[in-house]
C-alpha cells in the first residue's frame, strides 16, 4: 500500500470525506452537520488520513478539560479498510491529545462496532462504562400513585455534598465509568462538574425520609430534530430513578420541550426503571473506552 499521511484536515477535504460517510448508517452520516465546527475547534483537531494524495480516513479529538481528551468520528473509505488507517488515526488523535497535555482519553462505540472494538483493544483502551440510550415523550400530568408524595426538586448548594457523598458510595457510578454524558459525549464527575450543574439548574434530587434517595443531571440540548430534555447520569434506589425519570417527563412538558432523551449506566436495575416509566429502549449499547496518556 502506499504510504499513509496524517495531517490536519483542510476545508476542501469536506466533499471527499462527506462522500465515504454518506452510507456509514442506513440514515447516512452527521459529520456533514459538524465538519465546520470540528474543522474550526481550537480546542481539537480534526485529522485526514491521506492515501496518494487522497483523503480516505478522519478523526476528530476534541479536549473536554486540560487533562481529559474525547476522541470521535473516526471513519475509513470502505474501499481503504483493513490497512490500519483506523489505527494510525486513533494513534494520531492520542498523540495530539498528548502535546495539549492531557492525561487520558475516552471514547464511545456501539457495543455492535466489532471492528471498532478490536481495534482500540489492540491499542491497550480499557473499557471503564456502558450506556444505553432512551427516550420519552414529556407528560402534561402525573398521578399521585404513580409518582407518590415527593417530587424531585432543583438542586441547590447545599445538596453537594450530600450528592458527592452519595456518588462515592453508589454501586451505579462505576459501570458509567464515573462520567456524566452530553449527549455522546463524557465528562468525569467530580465536584467541581456537580458545582457546575446544580449552579445551572441541571441536578434534579429526590429526598424521601430526610435523605437523599436519587439524584439526576438533566439539561436541555438542542439537535437536528429540535431540542430535548437530556438525562445524562441517573443514580438512586430502584424506586428513585423510576420515579425521578417519570417525573422529568412532566418536567419536560412544563419547559415546553417536545423530547426526553437519556444516555444513562447499562444496568438491569437502571433500565427496567425507565422502562416502566414509560421510555422505549432500542436494545443498543454502548461501551466506553478509556486510554492513559502518561
């Protein structure tokens, strides 16, 4: 094979690259929808593979934090793969990654992605998380019985550390890998994210018999098809998660949203609660991986 170059994508690369991701899914490809924003990033790096002067792979690595880098959209040519383009990208973002001084990277695949998944095991990424992805649709009204007396509120300051402490005894935080999903996208969970999102009205807790019982991060996200209430972490009782995603259903009502969407820990418990609450689930997974740096 010819040599492979890796270089930083340029703007007329789009019509190539867009061309080998238009049939990635059965619905296409949302590169198209994000090409200029990665293309722009100062906070990333969107990378080519270049094959006889042809663009045939790219990859784009975003850093979330000074230390934590998010690596996404790797695509190959159909007609290019299986000559180690994915890796020499996944190698390329890693380094990037590293010259901006982060420490560790993640990424997300469908659980499905076989390919995928064998290859960033050959590079030495440890799988830390899975997710599954549900949705809803919001609810104007609730009954009493089947949310009972409590509902869940904002949070406020003074719930940190009750919301830390809970976290550093769940047996849910370590099967998401202790992140918290923007969409398809992790952040870790620490205090100063928690401090973030209650500041910005996005933690909704429920105290049943003077103490905490669940908690979720919940924020409005806008996508191509308008916007939604996202649930990006979920932890509590069995009880408490069911509740508090029925709950978000009117929640999402009352802000005049039209969708409630969750990425939220691969477990029966977690799941069977938002399925009861009236979400569909589509049956996929998804694994998260993570990387050392240093």
């Amino acid at each position: 094979m010819s040599p492979v170059e890796i270089r930083p994508a340029r703007a007329d690369d789009r019509d190539i690259v867009l061309a080998f991701c238009a049939n990635t899914w059965e619905w296409g490809d949302y590169v198209e929808y994000v090409w200029d924003e990665w293309l722009n990033d100062p906070s990333g790096a969107l990378l080519v593979a270049v094959v006889d002067a042809l663009p045939v792979g790219i990859a784009h690595m975003q850093m979330l934090t000074p230390s934590d880098a998010w690596l996404e959209g790797l695509r190959v040519d159909p007609a290019y793969r299986q000559r180690g383009l994915g890796s020499a990208l996944n190698i390329a973002c890693m380094e990037e990654a590293m010259k901006r001084g982060a420490r560790y990277a993640r990424l997300l695949t469908s659980s499905d992605n076989t390919a995928s998944i064998a290859m960033v095991e050959r590079l030495f990424w440890r799988r830390i998380g899975s997710i599954v992805s549900l949705s809803a649709e919001p609810m104007a009204t609730l009954s009493e019985r089947e949310v009972g007396p409590d509902l869940p509120r904002l949070a406020t300051a003074a719930d940190g550390d009750d919301i830390t402490d809970y976290l550093n005894a769940s047996n849910i935080m370590p099967l998401s890998g202790g992140l918290y999903y923007q969409n398809f996208t992790a952040y870790v969970i620490n205090d100063d994210l928690i401090k973030a999102k209650v500041d910005a009205g996005e933690v909704y807790t429920l105290r049943r018999w003077q103490r905490l019982d669940g908690f979720a991060f919940a924020e409005t996200l806008q996508g191509r098809q308008g916007s939604s209430l996202f649930i990006g972490y979920i932890d509590g009782t069995s009880e408490a998660i069911g509740l508090i995603a029925y709950a978000l259903r009117k929640q999402a009502a009352d802000m005049g949203i039209p969708h409630i969407r969750a990425h939220v820990p691969d477990m029966m418990m977690v799941r069977d609660a938002f399925v009861a609450a009236g979400y569909d689930w589509n049956g996929s997974v998804f694994y998260t991986y993570e990387r050392k740096l240093f």
